[in-house]
C-alpha cells in the first residue's frame, strides 16, 4: 500500500520566545523537523508534504535539506490543525493509499508504532498514549475495546469527558480519499474557531466507518513547546542514545557524560571515554577507542583507530585503520591513512597523509592565506618533525623528512631531508656574562626607585 506524508509545521510555537520556527529548534544536533522527517522515511512514503506557515521558507529549506524531494504546502493563516491538512491535500490529487499525518515538533514518534497504524483494520486510525487527567490534551471517547466514537478537544470537553486519561496524539492514519473527504467536510464551530483534524474520526462513525486507536507511551509522543521541553527532548535523546549504543556493544565509560548526534554510528566494541561529544555526521567503526573531551562532527573513524583525549575532529576527517590522534589535535577536511601517528598539538587542515606517517608536535598545516585554502600532500612513512610549519599548497613526499622547526614552503621530494631553520650558533660563557649585566640593570633600577 502507497504511504504518504503528512507533516504539520506552521505553528508559530510562542512559547518558544525565539526568532527561530520552533521546528528548525535543534535536538541532538538536528533539526525538531528532521526527527519528525525521519521517523516517517522510515514507511518508505512515496510522497511528503510539510506544511508551512510561521518562518515558512527557513522551514521549506530544512525539509528539502533532509529530502530534496520533500513538497511544501504553505498555510497562510493557521485555522487548525484540519486546515492543516486540507492545504496539503491538493498535493495528493490522483494519490491512492495511506496517509500518515505527523507534527513537525513531535521527534520521538517510533516507525514501529507508525507501522502498527498502518496494520489496524480501520478507515481512520489514531494514535493515543495514557496521561495524566490534569494535560490538556484532546481526549479520545471510546466505542468499546480500541474503537473510537469521537475526539473531544479539552477546550471542548465536559467534566466527564476531561476525566479521560487516554489522550491524543495528533498522529492520525487514514485512506486518502476518505480523509480528502472527510477534511472537505470540516467546520470550526468550536471554543477555538478552528478547523479541528481531530473532528474527522467524529464524522466516519457517523458515516458507519470504523476508527481506532493504536497506543504507545507517552514518551513517544513527547511534543516540544517550550526550551524546557526542547531540554527534556535533549535529554530523553541522550539517555536514548546511551542505552542504544550499550546495547550495541559500544562500551560508555560515563555514559551520561556522552552526548550523540542526531545520526551517530558507532561500531562494537568501541570505546567512548567521559565527556565526547558528537555532532552531526559521525560514523565510527569497531574497535576504535576515543578517549575523554573529544568533539567530533563530520567524521569517520576506522577499525582500531584511538583518537584523543582532547582532540577534535571537524567536517571530512577520515581516520583509516589504526591511525592515532592524541591530545590537542585538530583535524579538518583531511585523510589519514593507515597508521598514521599525530600524537600532540597539531593542526591538520586539507591535507592529505599517507599510511605510517609520523607528524611530529606542534606541525601546522598552513592551509590558508587570508583568502584562500590550499593542500597539503604528505606521502606514505614520511617523518615531519615536531613544530614543522607546512605552507600549503605543498608536498612531501614518501619517506622525506622534515627537520624540527622547519617553515616547509616548497616540496620535499620522496626520500629527501629538508631544514628550513636558522642555523644554530653558541657563544661559549655568553650566557653568564649576559645574567651578570642583567643582574647589573636591575639592582641600578632598585636604586633609582629609592
Ligand atoms: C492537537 C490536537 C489534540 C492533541 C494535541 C497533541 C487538534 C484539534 N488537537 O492540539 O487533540 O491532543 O495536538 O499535541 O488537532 N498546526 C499547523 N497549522 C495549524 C495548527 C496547527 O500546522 O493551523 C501544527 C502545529 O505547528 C503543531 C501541530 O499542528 O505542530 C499541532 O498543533 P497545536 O496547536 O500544537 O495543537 P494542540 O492544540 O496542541
Ligand atoms: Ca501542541
């Protein structure tokens, strides 16, 4: 059966109090909108629809940022979450199969439970979690087992009706034509004035059509309003992660000193220290070890590989097998192959290292000129001696060597020794002559002061 998507994302989210859409807010390093994205790639849709309306283009961005092919439908004026709806449709016309409608600010809604939907014999499925009668959330009248006789906003309800502790999601599952239909025939003759999506389960009883509900636990459901549910969704995320990676066989020295990305992978038997932090687009392979206060964003770590503690991996670092990065070093836009050592204070930025290389401390790849970047080639089991300033563009070849302290701006070729220093000279006795006239200066000055 064709799925397609459905995503409400034009509420303003005051609560928020930000200049940001709220959907563009980010948990684990991603966009609200990508989760929502996401969890419904997962059904394989053959079409996405994300509804706009508050900082509409920032959000059409972000959607065609995850999926290119993602269609934006723009709700000028938000009359509710039907309204909603019924603006997307029209991209569905000639579409027979599901429709699945998500929030935009609901990350944690698993493909799972979006599957059980899809498999519940009903024309219009919704899916409910029980909380506490105090929420606020639409409440769902049941028929008898899971079949639904109507949703009642709380604005709506009546005492009896607020009483009810299954509530609400938002996430709703039905035929296309039958919801095309259904929304067609919605009014917003309610406390809000708003077109309520929630009115179609309502309107398919009438019509002898079945609705049920599917449930899950609230935490699934979890829906960002405000920064601190933004930081309850962060932390629902990490402890999440933590557990996922434990299971995977990844061991977490302090797991809750660990924080994931959004698409972090990592392999089995890794080892993560305390206090790493990963960003976007890290994928780590088994057996590395990456050791306490790293930060990595955009990175590839191979087999057996051990980075830090206190190292940095930015956007295009490749770690192929083995590789050692140790304390204080930076790593940009640059491949490492196998076994290459960089063990301290180094800055690596669009270069290039060949296996079995040594990078002495303190090297510097020197990658721009205020203008422009430029590359650095170092060949296969070259030795660059500590404090090497490597002015790009500029090559090394396979087993040269560079002396320490040299400022490297033309190419060393394979096997050559280069030094590119000031020659050392040593002045016998200089040293304590110097102390004495030093020694002198001071005790005139003191007296001066006197
Ligand atoms: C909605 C449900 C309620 C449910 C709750 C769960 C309705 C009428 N009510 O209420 O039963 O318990 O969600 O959180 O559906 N949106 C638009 N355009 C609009 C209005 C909303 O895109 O015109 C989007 C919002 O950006 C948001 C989602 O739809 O992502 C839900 O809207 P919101 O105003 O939060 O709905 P609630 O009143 O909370
Ligand atoms: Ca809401």
């Amino acid at each position: 059966m064709p799925i397609a998507l459905i995503i409400l994302a034009a509420g303003q989210g005051t609560r928020m109090n930000s200049d940001l859409p709220k959907v563009l807010h980010k948990v684990a390093g991603a966009p609200l909108l990508h989760h929502a994205m996401r969890t419904g790639a997962a059904l394989d849709p053959e079409c996405t629809i994300i509804v706009t309306g508050h900082g509409a283009e920032e959000v059409a961005r972000a959607a065609r940022d995850y999926d290119e092919a993602a269609l934006i439908a723009h709700q000028a004026e938000q009359k509710g979450t039907g309204h909603a709806v019924a603006q997307a449709l029209p991209g569905l016309q000639g579409f027979d199969g599901k429709v699945v409608v998500l929030y935009g600010d609901t990350p944690f809604v698993r493909p799972e439970t979006l599957q059980a939907m899809l498999e519940s014999p009903a024309d219009v499925v919704i899916l409910g979690f029980q909380s506490r009668p105090e929420t606020r959330y639409g409440r769902l009248v049941l028929r008898e087992g899971d079949l639904l006789d109507r949703i009642v906003e709380w604005k709506d309800a009546s005492a009896e009706e607020r009483a009810i502790t299954l509530m609400n999601s938002g996430v709703l599952a039905a035929d296309a034509m039958l919801l095309a239909d259904l929304v067609a025939g919605l009014k917003n003759d309610n406390k809000a004035g708003e077109y309520y999506l929630t009115d179609v389960v309502g309107a398919a009883v009438a019509r002898g059509l079945t609705a049920r509900v599917v449930t899950c636990p609230e935490a699934e459901t979890l829906g960002v309003n405000s920064r601190a549910d933004l930081a309850a969704a962060e932390a629902a995320f990490q402890s999440t992660a933590r557990a996922e990676a434990m299971e995977n066989g990844v061991t977490l020295t302090a797991p809750e000193t660990v924080f994931f990305g959004f698409d972090t992978v990592i392999g089995r038997d890794s080892i993560v220290g305390p206090n790493v932090i990963f960003g976007p687009g890290v994928t780590v392979e088994s057996e590395a070890e990456i050791k306490g206060f790293c930060h990595l964003e955009g990175c590839h770590i191979s087999r057996g590989a051990s980075v830090g503690p206190f190292a940095r991996l930015r956007p295009g670092a490749e770690l192929a097998e083995d590789v050692h990065v140790g304390n204080f070093v930076e790593i940009k836009n640059a491949i490492l192959d196998e076994g290459v050592k960089v063990g301290h204070l180094t800055y690596l930025g669009d270069a290039h290292v060949g296996e079995h290389t040594n990078i002495g401390a303190g090297t510097v790849t020197c990658n721009y000129d205020g203008v422009m970047k430029h590359r650095t080639e170092i060949g296969k089991r070259a030795f660059i001696g500590s404090d090497t300033m490597l002015v790009a563009p500029v090559r090394i070849g396979d087993g040269a060597f560079t002396a320490t302290g040299s400022v490297i701006t033309e190419d060393v070729p394979d096997g050559a020794l280069a030094i590119a220093r000031a020659k050392q000279e040593t002045k016998a006795g200089l040293a304590v002559r110097l102390f004495e006239k030093l020694k002198q200066i001071k005790a005139a000055k003191a007296k001066g002061a006197e």
